[in-house]
C-alpha cells in the first residue's frame, strides 16, 4: 500500500555548485549546514567526470560504473531525508555527451562538478527516515 505524508513548502534555495566540488558532497554538506531534514531538488549544469550505479532488481546488489568524459547535465532530480539521523541525498539524472546521446542513472560520489545550478525546495514537516526495506533490499523512506 502506498504510504504518504503531507508537508508545507518551505523556502526555496538556488545553489551555485563550484567547479571541481563533488556534487552529491556538496548539496549533503549545504543540507547539513542548513539543518535542512526534507527537500526536493532539481538541478542542471555540467561534469567533467561521472560516477553512477545502477540497482540489480534480481541480484539486489548495485552496479557501480564510470564515465571519464565531460558531460551535460541534462536533467538532474533528488531530494533530502534523514539517514542515520543525517541528511541524506538521494538524485538521479540524465547526462549527455558531445554527441548528444544521453546516460544516465543513480549518482553516486564521485561526479565531478564543472558547473551546477541547483533549485532545492526545503519541506517543512517531520522528515522522512530512511530504513532498510527487506523486500527491495533498498533504504527506503519510513512513512506513516
Ligand atoms: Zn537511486
């Protein structure tokens, strides 16, 4: 059954991610900084490097993999829970190289950031937990 929980917009932040920052480290440190518990983000810009991974449904076991090329990002999405009593960033997106073909996927640390322009909507509302879900073998969102 589907789980939900309702939450009230809360400030928008634009971030201006530097050049050579690692993008999942840099929105996770921000978070932290911000105290911010419950966001949804979306972001585009570019990386000189790319580390993604791609979830095995049958093995339930990720598949980690690099792109060393500089790539477009396209179109990026993510959002912030508490893990481990942490802020945790959770995004995905869609890169594209000089040809136009796109790539995509989880990413995971280690994306190398040439220029990013982030819009991050914090929620107001108690934060979503991520815990271990037996079934998908993933750490998913504990709502109620
Ligand atoms: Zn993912």
């Amino acid at each position: 059954m589907t789980r939900a929980r309702r939450f009230e917009p809360g400030p928008i932040h634009l971030l201006r991610l530097e050049q050579g920052e690692d993008l999942v480290d840099a929105i996770t440190a921000y978070a932290t900084s911000e105290r911010i518990q419950a966001a949804w983000f979306t972001y585009l810009g570019a990386v000189s490097r790319a580390a993604l991974r791609y979830y095995d449904q049958v093995e339930m076991a990720y598949r980690d993999f690099t792109i060393d090329e500089h790539l477009e990002v396209l179109s990026g999405v993510g959002n912030v829970s508490l893990k481990d009593g942490a802020p945790f960033v959770h995004t995905h997106a869609a890169l594209g190289d000089a040809a136009g073909r796109a790539v995509g996927g989880h990413i995971n640390q280690g994306c190398t950031v040439f220029s990013l322009e982030v819009r991050l909507e914090e929620l107001s509302g108690e934060a979503p937990v991520r815990t271990l879900d037996e079934a998908s073998g993933l750490s998913l969102w504990g709502l109620d």
